[in-house]
C-alpha cells in the first residue's frame, strides 16, 4: 500500500473539478484525470494537525439540528474527512470519476466526544470494488486520531451504478431511483413509531453543502441531478444520518457505533417522518416518506468501547 502524508487538507473545487472530468469524452485519457476502469489503487492519505473551527462546527450544527457543545457533533469528523475522500477518488490512478456515485451505507463508531480545538490525525484509505445487483461497490474507511487513540472512525460504502462484473465497461446505466434490491427483506425493516415530521426544503442540499464542502451535483439542484437519473435533488445521506442523531442527541452514549443504510433517496422538496425505538440500550430508528411510508433510511445505535491505534481497550 502506497502511504502519503499531505500537509494541508485538499482545495474542494479543483478536485471536484477531476472528479467530474471523466464526464467528457476523451478525458479518462489524460494521467491526471480518474477514470479508465481496473482495480481501485491501494493507497492512504494522511493529514496530521487537523483542528475543526468554532464557527464552522456552529454552522454545521445549526444546519443539522445539533445543539451547541463543545465538542463535535458525532457526525462531523466526517466533513473534515471529506477532502481526503475527494482526494483518493479524485487521483488519476482512480479508475472512475466520483460524480455521481451513490452513498448506499454508513457506519460511525465514536470511540469518545472530540473536543472543537483539539488536534487530530486523519487517516482515509478505499477498499477493493465489490459486485452490487446494481453495479459496484466500495468503501472508503476514515480514522481520526486524537494523539495515539484512535477517536473516531467510519466506513461509507458507495455505489458505481451500472457496471458489473458480468457487464461490459462501457454499457450505459439505467436510471437509477434509489431502491437497492439488495436491501429487500434485509431484516432492517421495523415497525417503529414516528415520533416526528421533518419539512425539508428545496434548498437544503444546497444549504448542506455550504457547511460540508459536498456539492455532488445530485444534491444542489434538479437541473444537475436529472442527467445523473434523479427527478429532482436529493438530500445528502450525511445530513439525514446527522438530523437522526441530532434527534437521538440525549440518549447517545459518549462512546457508540451507527449504521445506517441509506434506502430511497429523499426528492427535495419533502416532508419525511422520523421514529425509533424507546428503550434499551441499542436503539433502531429510521426515516420514511410521511406520506406513502417508503424506507429513506434504516439505522441502528449501540455503545461501544474506546480502544488505542494498535486495537487495545
């Protein structure tokens, strides 16, 4: 594995810049640009020094539904990841643009709160493609470190769509409107009450990515999400992941493990309705259409233990 220490985070817009440059023919071509097919390089970035701003987390929080602490809200290591993120799939050794690819599932595991200040160390590296009913997976794993202890980490797994092993390279993918077969009878599936409707605004991929620096274009507006399959823009998964747990924020343990499984995209505009279970020390919960019930997200939290680098506890 190729290991490369960065010493400043990566400027968001040139990297979206290489990441959508696979969009043009002819441009997988060029060494720089992503794209080509073949495996995905193995590689990991690290970026040391790392330190959130006040002002920042604020916005982050207010957008999410956080309240304001002084440590980071659970789900905010993962904005400050996301250059890293762009970084490995925008590199030219990648084998496909990130643009358009689908963010099917994600798992957090705070190992303990993070205070807004403290230094850390991130580390990001991507795994191997996987075959999907609907095309390719692969995950990209993040570690932040506070010193020697491992404090957070994630795995968020993104879909390819439209590419398989069984299929040629250059077949043209069918529109894609968010159900992944894989999910059906998953288990996943709870009958919870809901306890809230959240209204959930046009602008609200756009306000997201204000306060993430992701500006997937499937997220800021339907005339950038319709060429990519979507109808209309679609909330960022990331931000339903942190309104759940901006809304479970009283009953979280300092040190837990999340996942959730990302089911039919959110269309924006929309009113969506969110509901967990009462008792116990996991709690399950999900978001669905407030109308018509359908799955948007499936998630579970547990406690965990704090553990160092090398894995001790």
């Amino acid at each position: 594995m190729t290991k490369r220490t960065l010493q400043n985070p990566p400027s968001i817009l040139p990297l979206y810049l290489r990441a959508a440059a696979p969009m043009l023919p002819g441009a997988s071509l060029l060494p720089f640009v992503p794209g080509g097919g073949g495996e995905i390089p193995e590689v990991e970035l690290e970026l040391a020094g790392v330190q959130a701003e006040a002002e920042r987390v604020a916005a982050y929080a207010r957008v999410c539904g956080f309240s304001l602490r002084d440590t980071l809200p659970p789900t905010y290591p993962h904005v400050l990841a996301f250059p890293l993120h762009m970084a490995v799939m925008a590199d030219g050794g990648f084998p496909f643009g990130a643009v358009g690819l689908v963010h099917v599932e994600n798992r957090i595991e705070q190992r303990r709160p993070i205070a807004v200040g403290e230094e850390m160390t991130i580390r990001v590296r991507p795994t191997k493609l996987k075959p999907h009913p609907r095309g390719q997976t692969f995950s990209l794993l993040t570690k932040v470190l506070v010193g020697r202890q491992i404090a957070w980490e994630s795995t968020s797994t993104m879909l390819r769509r439209g590419e398989t092993d069984n299929t040629d390279a250059n077949q043209v993918s069918k529109p894609f409107h968010g159900e992944l077969d894989s999910d059906r009878g998953s288990g996943w599936e709870k009958e919870l009450k809901a306890s809230s409707e959240w209204k959930l605004g046009g602008d609200l991929g756009r306000r997201y990515a204000a306060v993430s620096g992701d500006r997937n274009p499937i997220h800021m507006h339907s005339l950038s999400a319709k060429p990519l399959g979507f109808p209309r823009a679609i909330a960022h998964g990331m931000w339903t992941k942190a309104r759940c747990l901006a809304a479970l924020e009283g009953r979280l343990t300092d040190a837990f493990a999340v996942d959730v499984r990302f089911r039919k995209p959110i269309l924006l505009p929309g009113r969506v309705a969110f509901a967990s279970t009462g008792e116990g020390e996991e709690i399950d919960f999900a978001v669905r259409d407030a109308k018509r019930g359908t799955p948007h997200l499936e998630g579970r939290v547990a406690p965990l233990e704090a553990k160092t680098e090398d894995g001790r506890k």
